[in-house]
C-alpha cells in the first residue's frame, strides 16, 4: 500500500511554506499528495511524491442530474486532460446532492449514463476516476452517494477498471459502519481509501471509535494494492501526525 495525505486537511488554517512542507512530509514517509493547488505540482513530484488526486468538480452539483452532465462532462475532460499532462493519477467525481423525489434508482443511472463518456476519455488519457463516498448525515448533508452500495452500483454500471470507489472510512464509519465487511465484499470494485478519525475527523489513535490497525490489516491480507491517502484534521503538530498514521500502516506490512 502506497500512503498519501490530503493537502487541505494537513495545512488547513497553519502558516506553513509549502516546498518545506511537502519535503518534511516526504521525509515522514509519504510517497503521494492529493488535492495539492496545481502551480504546486512540479514541487511535489520534484520531492519524489506523486501527486495523486485533483478534485474534478463541485461536490454538490454531480452527475445524479442529467441536466448537468453537459457542463460536467466539459469540465471533467479538461481536469483529466490536466491531470494526464501534469503527471496526476486519478481525479475525483461526485454523485451531487439528491434533488426531486431522491430516488436512488434513478440517480444510479444518471450518475452511470453521464460517467460513461467521461471515463472513455480518461482511459484513454491513462487517468483514473475515483467515485467519492461522502457522509450526509454531518459535513455533507444531501449528498446522494452517500452508502457503499449506491457508489457500487454505479461502477458496476459503468463497467470499466478506469473507474473505481474512493472508500472513505471516515464518512462511511458515520453513515453504516461496518468497514471491514463491506471493504471486503467491494475490494474489487475499491481504487483508492481515505482514512481520519472518527467521529471527530482527526489524528489515527485511540480516541477515536474506528480501529485502523484493524483496518490495514485487513487491506494487507486482502492484498490492497491502491493509495491509501490520511485525509485528517491533525490535532497537533500535522508531520509528526502524518509520520504516525505511516507507521501505523506500515507495521502492519511489517508483521505480515
């Protein structure tokens, strides 16, 4: 498992440098950065670090309404067009918020219908596209993928291995719980893990109800071989919290 960590959630509300930043955090043992502002790109890849995510669109506005899939798919092209020339492994899309009756069937296959040209043109461009499972219930209220199996079935739908899940056991641990079942049943369908505290979003530890060790022995046994990307809020110091979660992850490899 190749580890990453989330820009925003690290740097969030601290005065940091940013090339000291990534080179402190290349140094704490991450291989890759996600969401990292794009005139930033080269630094991170001069570190060594792959830059790993780019947001493709607004999270609110998604492909579950097939009014906007024009716009989107525009939108997303030029993303995946970026991402292929600037060197970036996935980008991120979002199912949007539920409007009209909510029904889950329907937004299934408006979300399917209106990926299927996008994830063309990434496989061709040797980008992936990563679908997000969010929670609704605190930080994203409305958001329609907002279970395992609603993401699922649209990659199923899709039908391609450009697409996958991004499994994150923070929002999931909040809306089903369960992870290690339901990251076992999916894993063929999982191409990328987000990992953060919860309830709280913050640091991989014992204060927190989920129990990563757990979890990344199980991804270890399963033989997960996509990123696994910290996407938390640390409480203290954000490279020692990263230098952390790394071990965690790592001991467990290092057991097995």
């Amino acid at each position: 498992m190749r580890q990453s960590f989330a820009w925003w959630s690290f740097t969030m509300g601290r005065d940091i440098e940013p090339a000291g930043f990534l080179k402190d955090a290349a140094a704490a043992g991450a291989k890759g950065v996600e969401m990292l502002p794009q005139p930033l790109w080269p630094v991170a890849q001069d570190l060594g670090l792959t830059v790993v995510t780019e947001t493709g669109h607004k999270l609110e506005e998604g492909f579950n309404d097939p009014a906007r899939h024009g716009a989107l798919q525009s939108e997303m092209r030029r993303k995946i067009d970026a991402a292929a020339a600037g060197g970036v492994d996935a980008v991120i899309v979002f199912a949007g918020n539920r409007f009209g009756d909510g029904s889950d069937e329907r937004a299934i296959a408006a979300c399917a219908e209106g990926l299927g040209p996008v994830v063309a043109h990434a496989e061709a461009a040797g980008v992936r596209v990563l679908m997000e499972l969010l929670n609704s219930k605190v930080d994203h209220p409305g958001q329609q993928c907002d279970r395992t199996a609603f993401g699922a079935a649209v990659v199923r739908q899709v039908g391609s291995p450009t697409l996958k899940l991004l499994y994150d056991g923070y929002h999931m641990q909040l809306m089903e719980g369960d992870l290690s079942r339901t990251i076992k049943a999916n894993l063929g369908l999982i191409g990328h893990v987000h990992t953060a505290g919860a309830p709280g979003r913050r640091d991989l530890d014992d204060r927190q109800e989920i129990n990563w060790r757990g979890v990344a022995a199980l991804l270890e046994h399963l033989k997960y071989d996509h990123w696994v990307g910290h996407e938390f809020i640390p409480r203290g110091e954000p490279i020692a919290a990263l230098k952390s979660a790394i071990a965690l992850f790592d001991s467990v490899g290092q057991a097995a």
